[in-house]
C-alpha cells in the first residue's frame, strides 16, 4: 500500500461509534496498512467494530472526564507522535474534530486541509479535493511539507464498507494536566430528543426553510415527512431564528445528508445550503420565486406556494394509506 | 474587562467567488466589507463590556491592501479600536499562519477575552479561532451559541452534533461564537461618524516576527460535474399529483 499509517480520530455517541467516523476508517484503510483510531471513550467493545472496518489498533484516551474532547485527544496525539511516524491524521468536519485538528496543528506545526469531500493517492503522498463556491468547482490541493498531514473530511465523503476484520488490538492513554487549556468544562451534556429515522441516514429528507412563514407552519414539514418514512431537516434561516434545533440543520454547518428523495420547502438554495443536500439522489423544490437558485439542482421544481401544496400533497398521501 | 473580537474582512459575497487563475489565491480586489459571521462576536463583545461595567472591545483583523472599511463598520456599531495586519506576504495564507498572525496582534493589548466566529463566509475551514487559543495558551469554548459571564467564569451552551454541552470557562480564554448568538446592532448615524476617528494600528508581518511559509499547496482547480435541472412546473393547483407520480415513480411510496 502507498503508505503505511494512518490515524483516524473516531467520535462516539450513547449508540456507538459515530458513522463518519467508520466512514473515515474505511477510507483510511483503503491507502494505508496501518490505521490507528483514537477514541475518547472506555467502551471495550469499540475494538471489534473499528477492527471490522480496517483499524489494527484502537486508542483510548482514558482521562477525559469532564474536559473537552477535541483538546485532550490532540495532546494525546502529540505525545503519541514523537517517536511515531504517521503519514495522515483523518478528522471529520465536527465540532469535537475541528477543535482537535486546529489545536493539534498548532502543536506540530503543519496546516490542516479542511471541507475535504475526497482523496486520491499521488505518488506517496495524499491529494485532497475540496468543494468550493458551493460545489461549483473542485480544487486539488496537498502537502508539500513534512508529515503527518492533516485533513477534516466532510461527511458522507466516503462509504462505511465492514471488510469483516479483526478486532483491533486496544492500548490505553492518558494524557494528565493540559494546563491552561484544559481549563475548560463541560458541567452537563444536553441531548436533542429526535423520534424517526435519523437525519443523516434517512432515505427521503424534508427541509423546511423561511419560506413556510412562520415557526408554527414546521408541522407540515414534519408531518410530510413522517407518511415518507422520511426525516425532517432545515435551513440555516429557520435554526437561526430559534423554530427547530440546529440538530436539523443541512448544510455546510450542519448535516450532510444523501438522501434518495431530498424535498425542499420554501428554502433558497444558498451556496452554503446546497453543499449540504447536493448528493441527494432525486431533489424536489417548491419555492414561490422562479428564478430561485435552488431550481438549478432540482429533478422537479414547483414554481408555487407551499402553503397550499404541502397540505394538499399531505391530505394525498395520507387518504392513500 | 478587555475583549479582543477577530472580525474578517471579505469581498461582498453578493457577486461569486473567483480564484486567480495562476496563484489560485482567492481574488481579493475591490471593497472588502465586514464578515456577517463577525457582526455576532462584535455584538456578543459589546454586550459583555457593557455588562461587566466597562473595558476596551479591540479588533484584529489580517487583510490586504490596508483594508479597513469592514473594521469601520465594527467600529462604528461601538469597538474602541483596532489592529490592522496588512502584508503583500500574506497573501494565499493558510488558516495556521492567519492564526499565528491574530495571536500576536492579539497580545498587543490586554485581554480577558478573545471573540471568533465559528467559521468565516468565504474560507470557512473553521480552524482558526482555536489554533489561536492553543497559540495563546487558553481554553477555547468553540460553537457557542448562547454565553454568559459570571463571577469571571464563563458559561457557554456549546453546540454538539446531538444537542448542547453546558461548559463552564474561567477566564482568559476564547470563544467562537455561532450565527444568532445575539441580534448585531446597526451601526448608528453617531457611531458611523466617531468610527472615523477611533484608532486603528496597522503593522506588518514582520514586525509581528511572522515569516508566513507555505506547506500546502493547490494542486489544480476544475469545474464539478453540473447537476442539471430537471422539469420546472409552476403550480395551477395541481402540482401535489405531481410530486405523488414523481415519488411513485421512484418506488417511495
Ligand atoms: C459561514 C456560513 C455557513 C452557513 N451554513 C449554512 C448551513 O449549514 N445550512 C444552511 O441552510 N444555510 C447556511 N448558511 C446560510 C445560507 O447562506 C442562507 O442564508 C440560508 O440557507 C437561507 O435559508 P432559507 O433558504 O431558508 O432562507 P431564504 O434565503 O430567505 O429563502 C427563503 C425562500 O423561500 C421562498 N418563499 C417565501 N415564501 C414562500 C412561500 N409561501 N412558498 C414557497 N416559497 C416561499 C423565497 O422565494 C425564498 O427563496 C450559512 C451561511 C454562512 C455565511
Ligand atoms: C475556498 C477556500 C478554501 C480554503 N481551504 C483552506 C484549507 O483547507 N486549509 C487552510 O489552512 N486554509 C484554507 N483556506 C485559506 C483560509 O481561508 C485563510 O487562511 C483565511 O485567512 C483564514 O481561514 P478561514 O477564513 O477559513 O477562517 P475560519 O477559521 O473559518 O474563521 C473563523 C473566524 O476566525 C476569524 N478570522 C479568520 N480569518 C481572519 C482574518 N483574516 N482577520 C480577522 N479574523 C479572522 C474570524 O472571526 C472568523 O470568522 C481556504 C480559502 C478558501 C478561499
């Protein structure tokens, strides 16, 4: 293989290990022979499940306790590389790995390569692909200077593909006092009840946006999505203006989602949106304004009023069942 | 209580982006205006002063060409002043060497706070704010959207992929701060004219002891595939059935 190690910073939730985070490890595993995730939990059986999607060794960060993540693991990582040659560290485009790559770039020196979406190998080094100007060209770029190079990678860049390997041999850090920078506390966790498929997995996506006029009108975008089987997401307008959590958000700060079926209501189709949904295999827009640039990408565009459309089109779905 | 807020100054994002064809460095010419991003931290920063009894807002920003008319904005919605890195040499700088410049126009003046937007409008790599913390030496509270000062300590909602963490931070430290934190004030008829007249320091790389090298490159730029548009109706009262022989048709329902 083209090189011989990488590491992966792997996030995990109360149901495992983050899917970007496989996503990641799989793409890792493609181009080097050795793939060491770091995780900031205990849980002995992420070993297997790392191990199957191509990690040979499993990093635990044991002394996170209430500090924040991304801060005590780029510590770890530091401590780690001396003495270690790594190729390429992998981070996704998350609050936690953001915070991680940017203080794990001050410590060795190095840029990170941000808003990945692909990579390829050239010669013995990695090419990113990033998409710019809301994925209207794609620029090449790589490292020039020493390793490890550093890349945030969006999600959904790469497939999660099990290659049914073994569990991963596990080793176990801490990383003690992290001085003024570990200062910083978490005092409680909040959780976003979420009922239905998950956002970032679910096969139709609804999204409402300013367009439905009022907080309130958000229920027709979640009911449509409901008789879908579908989820619900949202613009970054209406996360802004306080009518759903930012947990629903698509876009450049928010999710990015590949549905097969993507319906937007009453959302624009800013740059910063459509980086987010662009993937989704068939988009459907209903927006009042023709010239709306959300048209330019959408398989079925409704010049009109969502007012009027969605009840109607909920009222048709609902008297079919 | 001093706050230092990094404001952005960034062509008007109202025309599209170009990357020049041989450096491949983002054009920066004509009037650069205030990141909207930023207009959140200034205000955020201005709240807490006012709250805290007093102190000096101090902006940074790192710009070409003596940029200054987004930092007259900023200062016209209430900052005292600013320090201003304009450089030939800095131009194309990566997100680290943007870091390293702020810090150090940073330490030219005391601090208790350090204010970022989460990520800017038009590099958007989000990595700044926290390389300056780590470069400083403080704790960083990044994607805060709702923050508070008390006893010193800073109580911050953090935004997560799943909900919010409630941080606790004492002080000095950085926060950035995301869209909606707080609603920006518009500058006044009164604050656009003292703005004119506030102080604002500009300085070179050098002098900072900054020589920006390069370690990442751009390899080659090209166009991404289109996704063509498809049919365009406009609705006449039916278009629901359309939209249900559309998802027919792909087996949805
Ligand atoms: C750094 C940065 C990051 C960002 N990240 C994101 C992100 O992750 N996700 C995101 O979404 N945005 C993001 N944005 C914001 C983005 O630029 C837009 O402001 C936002 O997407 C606009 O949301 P909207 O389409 O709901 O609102 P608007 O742009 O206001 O659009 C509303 C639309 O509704 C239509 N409409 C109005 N009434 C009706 C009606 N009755 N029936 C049908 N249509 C109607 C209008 O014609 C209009 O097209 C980001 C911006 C920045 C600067
Ligand atoms: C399309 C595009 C892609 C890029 N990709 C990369 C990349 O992958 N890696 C990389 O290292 N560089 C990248 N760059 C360069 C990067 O944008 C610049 O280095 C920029 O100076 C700082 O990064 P940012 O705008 O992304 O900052 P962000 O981290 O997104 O900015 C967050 C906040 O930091 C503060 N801040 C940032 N820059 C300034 C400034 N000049 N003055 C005052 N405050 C500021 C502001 O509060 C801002 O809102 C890219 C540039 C472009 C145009």
């Amino acid at each position: 293989m083209t090189l011989s190690k990488i590491w992966v910073f792997a996030e995990s939730t109360e149901s495992g290990i983050t899917s970007t985070s496989l996503e990641l490890i799989s793409a890792a595993s493609k181009f080097a022979d050795h793939v060491e995730v770091f995780v900031a939990s205990p849980e002995p059986g992420y070993s297997e499940i790392v191990g199957a999607y191509g990690a040979t060794k499993l990093i635990q960060v044991t002394d996170v306790n209430d500090r924040l993540i991304g801060t005590v693991v780029a510590s770890a990582m530091a401590q780690l590389l001396s003495g270690n040659t790594v190729d390429a560290i992998f981070f996704a485009m998350t609050p936690e790995g953001r915070d991680c790559a940017a203080r794990l770039s001050v410590k060795l020196d190095v840029p990170v390569l941000t808003n990945v979406v692909n990579l390829s190998v050239d010669g013995t080094r990695l090419v990113s692909e990033h998409a710019i100007f809301g994925g209207s060209e794609i620029v090449q770029a790589g490292f020039t200077g020493s390793s490890p190079a550093i890349f945030a990678i969006r999600a959904k860049s790469f497939t999660a593909e099990s290659r049914g390997g073994m569990p991963a041999e596990v080793v176990q850090v801490g990383v003690g006092d992290l001085g003024s920078a570990g200062k910083a506390r978490i005092v409680e966790q909040h959780l976003e009840e979420r009922s239905g498929p998950k956002l970032d997995e679910a096969p139709v996506v609804v999204s409402g946006g300013r367009g439905l006029g009022q907080a309130e009108n958000y229920k027709l975008v979640e009911e449509l999505a409901k008789l879908l089987g579908g989820a619900p997401g949202a613009s970054r307008a209406i996360v802004d203006a306080g009518w759903v959590p930012y947990s629903y958000q698509v876009g450049q700060t928010g999710k990015t989602v590949k549905p097969n079926v993507y319906i937007a209501c009453g959302i624009s189709g800013a740059t910063q949106h459509m980086v987010g949904m662009k993937g989704a295999k068939n988009i459907i827009a209903i927006n009042k304004d023709e010239d709306a640039p959300i048209f330019s990408i959408a398989d079925l565009g409704i010049v009109g009023d969502v007012h009027k459309i969605v009840p109607k089109l909920i009222e048709a779905l609902q008297s079919r069942t | 209580m001093n706050i230092t807020v990094c404001v952005k100054q960034i062509p008007d994002q109202s025309s599209p982006g170009k990357l020049d064809p041989g450096s491949h460095n983002l054009v920066r010419d004509g009037k650069l205006i205030l990141d909207d991003s930023d207009s959140y931290g200034v205000e955020m920063a201005l709240q807490l002063a006012a709250e805290a009894g007093g102190g000096e807002v101090t902006l940074v920003s790192m710009a070409p060409n003596g940029e200054v008319s987004g930092i007259r904005t900023a200062l016209a919605m209430g900052a005292d002043k600013a320090v201003l890195v304009s450089d030939a040499k800095l131009a194309g700088a990566d997100a680290l060497t943007t870091a390293k410049v702020l810090a150090a126009a940073i330490k030219r003046n005391p601090f208790d706070l350090v204010i970022a937007a989460t990520e800017s409008t038009d590099g958007y790599t989000g990595t700044v704010p926290v390389q300056i913390a780590e470069i400083l030496d403080i704790p960083s509270v990044s994607f805060a959207k709702k923050v508070e000062l008390s006893g010193g300590i800073l109580k911050v909602q953090r935004q997560t992929e799943l909900g919010y963490d409630q941080v606790e931070c004492p002080l000095p430290a950085l926060i950035s701060v995301t869209a909606g934190v707080v609603e920006p004030r518009y500058p006044s008829f009164k604050g656009i004219m003292s703005a004119k007249s506030k102080p604002v320091e500009v300085l070179e790389a050098s002098t900072l002891g900054i020589e920006p090298g390069r370690n990442q490159e751009i390899i080659t730029v090209r166009s991404a595939e289109e996704r063509s548009s498809g049919v365009i109706i406009t609705d006449e009262g039916d278009a629901h059935q359309q939209i249900i022989e559309f998802l027919e048709q792909l087996k949805v329902i």
